[in-house]
C-alpha cells in the first residue's frame, strides 16, 4: 500500500539553480475534431505536476482550439483527415521527437490509421517514457504486436477496467474480480508497467505490485483519466523512473480529488477540480 512518506521521499528534488530545462519537456499527442478538452486538461496537469516545458501535438482542425484554450503549452498542428490524425502525421512528428523527454498519446483521439501509424513510429523510435491512454489503449487493443515490437520506449499504460479486458480479451468483471492478477501478468508478459485504475489503483511493472490508497467516487467523472495521464507523464519527465511516476501520478491524482471532494462535495467534483488541487496536494506531502 503506497504511503505518504514514500511518495515525498519519490519525488523529483528541486535545486535553486535549475531552470525550466531541467524539468522536462512533456509532448502530448491525441485530440481530434469535438475532443479538444481531454489534451488540454492533459497539458494543465503536466504543467502543475512540474513538467517545465509542454508541447500538445493535436489535428491541425483543432489547433486553433487548444492554442486559445491553453496559455503556457506550446501546440504541435498535425496533418488530419476528417478531423483525425492523418497517415502522414507520424511523419511529421520526426523532427520534433528529440525535443520530448516524455511522450502521453491517445486521450480524444479516436481509433484511427493516423494513430496507429503514431504508436509504431514512436514505440521504435523514442528512447523515453512513453504514456499510452484512452484511445492509444483501444488501438493497441486491436494490434496487440505493437508491444512485440523492437521497441525503445518504456511504456506505461493507463487503462480503466473496460480498456484492461480489451487489453486481456477478457469481460470487465473478470478484470474487477483479480485486479492484480490482471494488471501483473499483463506488465509481465508485454514489459510494461500497468496502472489499473479504480477504487484502489494498482500499479504493476511485473516485478513490484502497489496499491493506491488516495481517490473517491466523485473521480470517476470526465476527463479524471486525461488528468492521471498528464501528472503520470510530467514525473516521467522529472526523470523518475516508469514505477515511480505511476505511483506518485495516482497517489497525487486521487489525494488531489479528495482535497476536491471536501469542497465540492463527490456529486459536484469535475475533473477541472481535481487540476486546481494539485497544489494543494502537494503542500500537504510536502
């Protein structure tokens, strides 16, 4: 069971001299046409988690979205097709995946060649840490040999339990009935770690199981998912290792919806209070 303590003892020091540089730079890749939220809510939280820069790789249709609905990111128009990402936005990508120290793909957006094209390019090309959410997951789902490819990511996936059966080809009770069975074997044979989310996260590399004591009810609301991602990918980018920015992102993430249930109450908690928290979460760790 994951402790206060050992998260403030996990998380990244910071130095009087060090500048944003030294922090990370998050890239975060998924939106599409009527999805321009989950990217941005995403890049919010990656930026109050402490990554220093922050680029949003999104469908050139929404570009101009997510430009004015964020401040301190920088966005990354992509080729698209019909509001989604294009065949040739994995190309695209080429020149700009030496800036990333982190990768978060596939919140809002949709199954589609352009992302799977994406995946493949980044799981053999990019040497960090890369986050697979949402609509990455349900891609991998139905591609199951992009996992078994010569690849240079370490991968973190976040699914729910609906993504883990996909995953699995198993049904979602069978998942809710052997949480950490599922979430272990999968880590161990795919060599990723797992983050099972739900009341009581796990995360799983294959080797270490931790259960995530901190979330409510109230999280399980639009957009909580985006949010875990993003924090997940900034401690990535803060150089922890892939266990370690699973265990602090849900740790953080669910203590910061609690300190949100106390204001809002679990009916009236959105996924936007759970961001404005983080702070608030940290001050209490630290």
């Amino acid at each position: 069971m994951v402790t206060l303590e050992q998260v403030r003892a996990m998380l990244p020091k910071r130095l009087s001299y060090q500048n944003k540089g030294d922090f990370g730079h998050v890239l975060i890749i998924g939106g599409s046409r009527g999805m321009s939220g989950s990217v941005c809510m995403a890049g919010e939280s990656a930026l109050r988690t402490g990554a220093g820069l922050l680029t949003i790789a999104v469908p050139n249709a929404i570009s101009d979205i997510v430009a004015i609905k964020t401040t301190e990111c920088m966005t990354l128009p992509l080729s698209d097709e019909a509001g989604v990402f294009s065949l040739k936005a994995a190309q695209e990508l080429k020149a700009f995946l030496p800036k990333a120290t982190t990768i978060v793909v596939g919140m809002g957006a949709r199954i589609c060649p352009g992302l799977l094209k994406i995946l493949e390019f980044i799981i053999t090309s990019f040497s960090g840490t890369l986050v697979i959410d949402a609509d990455g997951l349900n891609v991998i789902s139905e591609h199951m040999e992009l996992l078994d490819l010569n690849r240079k990511s370490k991968i973190i996936v976040t699914p729910h339990p609906g993504e883990m059966a996909r995953l699995l080809h198993t049904t979602s009770s069978k998942v809710q009935e052997q949480r950490a069975a599922c979430a272990t074997q999968f880590a161990q044979d795919k060599n990723v770690t797992v983050v099972l989310k739900g009341e009581n996260t796990i995360i799983a590399d294959g080797n270490r199981l931790y259960i995530n004591p901190t979330g409510n009810v109230g999280m399980a609301t639009a957009g909580s998912g985006d949010v875990l991602a993003g924090m997940i990918g900034a401690f990535a980018a803060q150089g922890l290792k892939p266990d370690e920015s699973a265990v602090c992102g849900c740790y953080i993430h669910g203590l910061s919806g609690d300190i949100a249930a106390q204001q809002k109450t679990v009916y009236s908690l959105m996924a936007t209070d759970i961001i404005r928290n983080i702070p608030m979460a940290f001050k209490k760790i630290l």
